[in-house]
C-alpha cells in the first residue's frame, strides 16, 4: 500500500499537512500539480520544474496512449525516462478527456469506444486496457477509468454513471492487482468518487470505493460548470467518508482562492491547467490579485511580477520588459509567465502547509484572500 504519513491537522478546520513516500520522492501535501498532459508542462523546461520545486506533476492516460504511444513509451523505460523527470508523476486516465468527445464516443458497460482527435481512428478503452497502458506510462500514482457526467445532469444518468464508474474501479483494482510494474518501482492505484452535485449519490460512490481499498482516493467531476459553493460543498461532504489515512486528490481544481478552499475542507492534491493557460495569455497571478500584462498600463513598469515571488521571471524580469515581450511575440514572454503562475501555486501550497503545521491555517487563509482582493484585479 501507498506510504501515506498524515503529520498534522489544523487545530481549527479539516486543513491536513502530510507526506506521500513513492520512490521517486516523497511529495509534500497540501500540494499543487503541474499539468504535463503529453510529457510536457507547456512553456516550462523539467529544470525549471526542479528550480520552483515541482514535487509531483501529472500526465494524462488519454493523450500519452495516442502520442507517442505504449511502445514507445516501453522502448524507453517509461515517462519517466522519456521525458527525463527524477520525480513523482501521476497520470489522469483520461475520463474528463474522453467526456469532451461526446460526438465521439459510445459508452458500455465493457468500456468506451471512442474516435481519436488527431486522425479520427476507432480504439476502445476498458478498464484492463488503461491499466495496461498506465503500466507502460509507468506513473507512480494511476487513476481508475470514471466516467465524469457532465454538469448539469439529471439524477437518473448520475446514478447510473456511479454504477458504471464503480464497475470500471473494480475491474481496475482486479487487473493492477493482477499485473506488475514494468520498470523496477511500485505504482499504486487511485479511485475517483463521482456524483456530481447529489450528496446521496457522492456518499454512495465514496462508501462503495473506500470498501475497496485504494491506495487513495480523488473527488472528480467538479469544476465543470457548478457554481464554487457547490463545489466546496461537495469536497466538504465527501472528505467526511473518506479515510483519514490516504490521500484526497481534487481533481482538475482550479484558482489560488478554490485550492485554499478545499484545502480548508480536507483536500491534500490539486492539478489545474490555470497557471500556463493564462500565462500564456500575459495574465499572471500575484499576492495582490491578477494582472494582464498585455495592458498598457505596464509598458514603463520597473516592478517585477510580484514582489514576494522568488522565480527566475520575478527576480530578473520587470513587468515592462515582459509586457514588450508579449506586444512582438517573443515565445520568452509566455515562458516567463507560465514559470512565475506554477511557481506562484506550488508557493501557495507550500505555505499552506506551514500554516497548517502551526495551527494558523485559518489565520494564513485569511490574510491571503485579503491581500488577492485589496486591489482592482485585472481580467483578460
């Protein structure tokens, strides 16, 4: 089983500070992941993944299956190898990917068929096969098949969806239990509670998974489209049924304000495309609010992107510079952008932690919403 260490819990919320142990590191919790989707966080060099303190990025099942695909990824050992990444990586299966085809798939209860995106060929997805292509992947941490309703859905289709998102789990739990790593390191194995917006239906999905076991345990299907209240309720609801001794992972969540929200609420893991998508788009966040870099309010800025940041872009850079990079298209604007957002969500998380291992979570929480709201915040 996982090596999962819960060292504290804030004396005043569900705020957990803890250390997953795998063997390509030990992952501080609460902790923010970069989003590496094809073996690659976009923008951002694996050294400067390692300089801002990265302790665990994510791949996706889905993409990595179609390109480069499993024997490629086997001739070389691996992701791991592939990519040359030292540390911890943990792979989505690709349900929410495999969701945005909803023209291109069909649902069963042997799995899903489904045309790929890049040349409109058919494959199938059971949940033997994501197994079997998330060992050649060769994660540390590797997520069930699930099937993400979309928000929102009628309670009916939920409810059979939880079913199927069962059903899928086992037979996972049955092939990885079954089957070996391919590289010489253990893997282990995650659920995905699902139930969308309906506590019944969450509970149930929660109480059937934790019966069986996983190494830990990630609450998907949020971030679709319900309202951010919904969304912390539903975290709030569902660390109540999850065991205490392994780790909660939020799935696919979100803005600095969400992760201290649902950290606040018991959750250890988050993953978000946010800070390199926006970067790319010139806005960056900082302890002060957002900011669009693109405007020209910033042309004669000599302040860096955030004084309190400790980036290469924040110690190096001002705002003008990047500012000019962005008007004549130079690739570096995007680069330093997207470095400073990850950097930006892995210091917050890391600062969390402090908080809640001295018993001020709240009090840290507090005071950081504050600041991010004392100012105009600027929307691209």
């Amino acid at each position: 089983m996982l090596d999962f260490k819960l060292q504290k819990t804030d004396g005043r919320t569900k705020a957990r500070a803890g250390l997953i142990h795998t063997d390509h590191g030990t992952v501080r919790t609460p902790v923010f992941m970069p989003v590496g989707t094809r073996g690659s966080v976009k923008a951002v060099e694996q050294r400067e993944l390692l300089e801002i303190n990265a302790g665990i990025i994510l791949g996706n099942t889905y993409h990595l299956y179609q390109r480069p695909g499993v024997d490629i990824l086997r001739k070389f050992g691996g992701l791991h190898s592939f990519m040359s990444w030292p540390r911890p990586i943990l792979t989505d299966s690709g349900g929410f990917q495999i969701l945005s085809l909803s023209d291109l798939r069909k649902l069963s209860d042997e799995g899903v068929e489904f045309r790929s995106h890049i040349d409109g060929s058919y494959h199938f997805f059971t949940p033997e096969k994501i197994i079997e292509v998330e060992r050649a992947i060769g994660s540390d941490i590797m997520m069930v098949l699930d099937e993400c309703p979309p928000y929102p859905s009628e309670k009916e289709y939920v409810s059979k969806s939880i079913e199927l998102t069962r059903k899928w789990a086992m037979r996972c739990s049955d092939t990885f239990h079954g089957t070996s790593p391919l590289y010489g390191f253990n893997q282990y194995l995650f659920a995905i509670v699902q139930g969308g917006t309906y506590l019944d239906l969450r509970e149930k999905s929660a109480k059937d998974l934790v019966a069986a076991d996983f190494d830990g345990y990630a609450v998907g299907g949020l971030a679709v489209g319900e309202p951010a209240e919904e969304m912390y309720g539903v975290a709030d609801f569902v660390t109540e049924i999850l065991p205490e001794n392994k780790p909660r992972y939020l799935m696919g969540v979100g803005t600095p304000a969400n992760l201290l929200e649902a950290v606040e609420r018991g959750i250890d893991m988050f993953d978000c495309v946010l800070p390199t998508r926006n970067g790319r788009n010139s806005q960056v966040f900082t302890s002060a609010g957002k900011l669009n870099l693109r405007n020209a309010a910033y042309a004669e800025d000599e302040l860096p992107i955030d004084k309190d940041c400790d980036c290469y872009a924040c110690k190096n850079f001002t705002r003008g510079y990047i500012r000019h990079l962005f008007s004549v298209d130079e690739i570096f604007g995007l680069q330093l952008t997207s470095l400073h957002n990850l950097r930006f969500f892995i210091s917050l998380m890391e600062q969390a932690r402090i908080a809640i291992l001295n018993d001020r979570f709240a009090e840290f929480k507090a005071g950081t919403l504050s600041r991010m709201n004392s100012h105009k915040k600027e929307e691209t």
